[in-house]
C-alpha cells in the first residue's frame, strides 16, 4: 500500500464497530468508526474515508438508503453493505444501487478484508452498470439463517448475468422458488419463464416437448407445435428434475446447448436459440454420472453456478417466520383469520425433522389452519398433525386404520366451518389428499419405478403419469 487507506466503518452496534474496527487497524488501514453521535453523511460530506462498510440499520437513518446520496457526493467511495437484517430484497438491492459488496452478518473478518483490499484495488468503472429493476417488496423467498443469506447473495450476484445455474436439494426445499427469483430479478423478467419438469413427462416425448415437432412427425402429430425452448426464447428455461432426464435427450440437450441452436422433431432448418437455462435437481448427479445415468459433459454445461439448498432441518431458526407466513397465506386463501403459533407449538415444529422441507411446513400450516378452532396454534395439534400424517401413510395401522382417520379429518375439517359449509369441490380436495401420499409412497416403495408403481396400483402407466403431474407429487422420495 502507498498511502494507507482510511475506512469509514458505520454500524449501529458498536459491539461489531469495535470488532471490524480492530480487525481493519491490525491490516493496516486507517479506521473511523462512525456510530452513536456521529452521522455518516457529515463524514462523507467533509470528504473523510476511502472505502465506507456500512450496516443497513444506522442511527441516522437506512444505510441503504443513502448509497445514492453517497454515490452523488463521493462518485469515487467504494461501499461495502453488511447486514444482519437479510432478506432477498436486502440483497438484491445493495448490489442494484451499485454497492460493491454486500456481506450478510455474520461473516467471516477475513472475508471482509478480503473484500476491502479487491474494492481498494478495482479502478472505477470495473464494477459496470447495475440495472434498475423494479423491486416487489413482498419478496416471497423468507428466512435469514446463514444458508439463505448466502443463496441470496449468490442470487444478487447473478443479476445482470444469463450464467446457467444449477439448484440442488431435497424435494421441497425451494429449488423453483429461487429458479423463479433468478428470473424475476434478472434482466429478463419481462420474458417468459418456462418451467419443464423432466420427472412428470412421459420419457418418450421429454424431446418433443422441448424441441418442438412438425405436423406429421409421429403419429398423433397432427399439427406443428412449437417445443419449450421456442417458447423460452429471450427468457429462462427452468429444466426441473433435470437427473431424470433420459439419455438420448441429455445427448441432444448436450449439442443444442454447444451449438445454440435447434432442430424441431422432424424439422430441417436449425433454429437459434436464446433461453437462458436454470436447471435443478434433488439427485446426486455426480452419483448419476459415476452409474453411467447422466452425461459428465452435460453436467458441466449445466454446472456454471451451482448453488444448493439445505434441507429444512439444518436450518430450523427460519421455521417460525416461514410457519407464520405460510398461515397467512392459507388464512388468506381459505378466508380465515390468520392464526398464530403458541410458543409450544414453534416448539414442536422446530423438534419436527422435516423430511418434505418446506413443503411440508407449508402443507402442514395449511391443515392447521382448517383444523384448529382457536386462534392460537397449541403444540399437541403441531405434534397430532405431524403423527396423523404418518399414521395415515400406514393403511390398517392403529385408530381404526385409514378410514378411521379419514373419518376423524374430514369431521374435523366440519367442525372447523361451525355449522357453515366449506366451499365447493370438497370430494376432489379431499381425494387428492388421499392420492398424493399413495401414489408418493408407492413410488417410494418402488425406488422411483412407474412402470412397477404403476402394476402396483393397478393403474395404466399413462393415468399414473398424469396423476403425477396434476397432483404434482415429487418423484423425489424415489431413490432412497
Ligand atoms: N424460503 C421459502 N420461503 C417461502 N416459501 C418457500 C420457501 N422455500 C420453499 N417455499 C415454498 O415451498 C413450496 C416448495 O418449494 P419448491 O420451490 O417447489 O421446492 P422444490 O422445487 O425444491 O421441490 C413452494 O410452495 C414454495 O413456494
Ligand atoms: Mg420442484
């Protein structure tokens, strides 16, 4: 360093100030703590500092706030963002107006260094512009364990890029979820979002689905039909459960991505193609490639930014927000007051282990929600619930076996309207109920086979596929 760097290093709490303080002056930097009694824009104004890390809560004000004011008053002041408070939308936003790192609380002292010195050492203009996209500030993607905030700063990080990305966890994690933040918060959120779930389509027609097919093709082509990737064009193409895609598709999804362009089932002329790709799996596909089931090549292609999301169990401080806005949301859509969570009750949901993510926690929240008469949650109803599900998955265990526990929710599910009538297509909801988990755990119980589910059930392979989509049961559960 030629001349020592000062560093402006605002935080309301002046615990942190302290810390970061001390670990900036043992690197050689120049520090001013800016907190209780000092504001920060009287610093900038007078022209102090170089480099300024801020928090996004100040005793003056929204540290976020003030990037543009800073930025007018001191265009060459590179800004770092730490927060505590992380949302998406914390994230999102920093990167947007034009912050040039954003470090979600708590993080790592020598990745803040780290990070000083590339800002100290990048000249202006390096950073490039950062578009304005319009901002929705009731960003559904909720929780701030450390997890997340790393997904949401990789999120705020792909903003202006068309880098493939691909999303692995369990089933139920949120994988579409951030799939559809990508694109929502990415420059082509004014395009389509096409989503394609390679689990849900018949294996035979996964390519004419994504390549489109002319009139004549096959039998049952009796018109031209434009295939996904036609319909993505200038958007993002979501590849969902892409580890199950079969290998003559991978070998031609392989070459369309290499060469950028594609030929429709029994087309001639090659068409460009433009979608940006997001594809997401609950498998382990480099499991997949050792077994000779998944094209290395394509992995790669596919693997750019990796980005992968924990199961719910290893993240349970997020469960109490997530719970209470999944009540919300299901008060909401069954016209219901939202109910809370008793103590108890947040309890149990944090002991639960959550094999379905959170899918299951939002399912869950929407049972109670019609179940439970009180306004407040109790714990036994989290814990009855919870156990209701798996006795129910037992046909013929205790309590009267599955009809007997039928019986008992759809007379809970009356008691629940008090004297009222619940809306219309009950005999549906309630078959569905009843479909999703057979037809999950007989998947479960085959490893994932159809063609054995299906002999199980004694259901045609085709009804059992369409059955699978429309309930949108997870093939998931299939490898054990
Ligand atoms: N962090 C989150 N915040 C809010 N809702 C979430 C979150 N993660 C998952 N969900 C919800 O849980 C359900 C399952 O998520 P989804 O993205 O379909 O999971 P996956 O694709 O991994 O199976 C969806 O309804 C989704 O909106
Ligand atoms: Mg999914």
């Amino acid at each position: 360093m030629a001349t020592t760097s000062t560093i402006l290093v605002a935080d309301d709490d002046s615990g942190i100030r302290t810390v970061v303080t001390q670990a900036l002056v043992r690197s050689g930097y120049d520090v001013i703590p800016v907190g209780d009694g000092t504001s920060l824009m009287d610093k900038v104004r007078s022209g102090e500092g170089d480099l300024l890390v801020t928090d996004v809560i100040l005793p003056d004000g929204n540290g976020l706030d003030m990037i543009p004011e800073i930025q007018a008053l001191r265009p060459d002041m590179k800004i770092i963002v730490m927060s505590a408070q992380t949302t998406l939308m914390t994230a999102v936003k920093a990167t947007e107006l034009g912050a040039y790192e954003y470090l979600p609380k708590p993080f790592d002292i020598n990745e803040l260094t780290r990070n000083i010195k590339a800002a100290l050492d990048t000249t202006p203009g390096d950073e490039g512009t950062f578009g304005m996209v319009a901002l929705d500030e009731r960003l559904p993607i909720i929780g701030r364990s450390p997890a997340m905030q790393d997904i949401y700063r990789t999120i705020a990080r792909l903003l202006n890029t068309d880098l493939t990305v691909m999303i692995t966890g369990e089933s139920g994690t949120g994988k579409e979820l951030v799939a559809r933040a990508l694109h929502d918060f990415g420059r082509r959120a004014d395009q389509a979002f096409v989503a394609v779930n390679m689990a849900a389509i018949p294996r035979d027609l996964i390519e004419s689905e994504l390549f489109g097919y002319e009139k004549g093709a096959f039998t049952g082509a009796v018109q031209r039909s434009p295939g996904r990737f036609a319909q993505a064009d200038g958007g993002t193409l979501f590849l969902d459960e892409i580890g199950d895609m079969p290998s003559e598709a991978q070998t031609r999804l392989l070459r369309v991505l290499q060469e950028g362009e594609f030929t429709s089932i029994g087309g001639r002329t090659p068409q460009k193609t433009n979608a940006r790709i997001i594809a997401a799996t609950h498998r382990d596909l480099r499991q997949l490639i050792a077994e000779g089931q998944f094209r290395e090549d394509l992995f790669f292609r596919l693997n750019v930014v990796p980005l992968s999301i924990p199961p719910l169990r290893d993240r349970i401080d997020d469960i109490p927000e997530l719970a209470q806005f999944f009540l919300k949301k299901a008060g909401k859509a069954a016209g219901f007051a939202e109910k809370q969570l008793s103590d108890k009750a947040v309890k149990h949901l944090k002991r639960h282990n959550w094999p379905g993510n959170v899918r299951e926690l939002e399912n869950l929240m929407q049972r109670l929600t019609v179940l439970v008469p009180e306004d407040t949650i109790p714990g036994h109803m989290v814990d009855g619930e919870i156990d209701a599900r798996h006795e129910t998955s037992s046909v013929g265990g205790d309590s009267g076996g599955l009809g007997g526990s039928a019986e008992r929710h759809i007379s809970d599910y009356f008691r629940a309207h008090r004297g009222k009538l619940p809306a219309s297509g009950l005999y549906d909801r309630i078959l569905r109920e009843v479909e999703k988990p057979l037809i999950s755990l007989t998947l479960e119980a085959t490893g994932g086979n159809q063609v054995k589910a299906a002999a199980v059930l004694g259901l045609n392979r085709n009804t059992l596929r369409k059955k699978i989509r429309d309930l949108g049961v997870d093939i998931v559960r299939g490898k054990k």
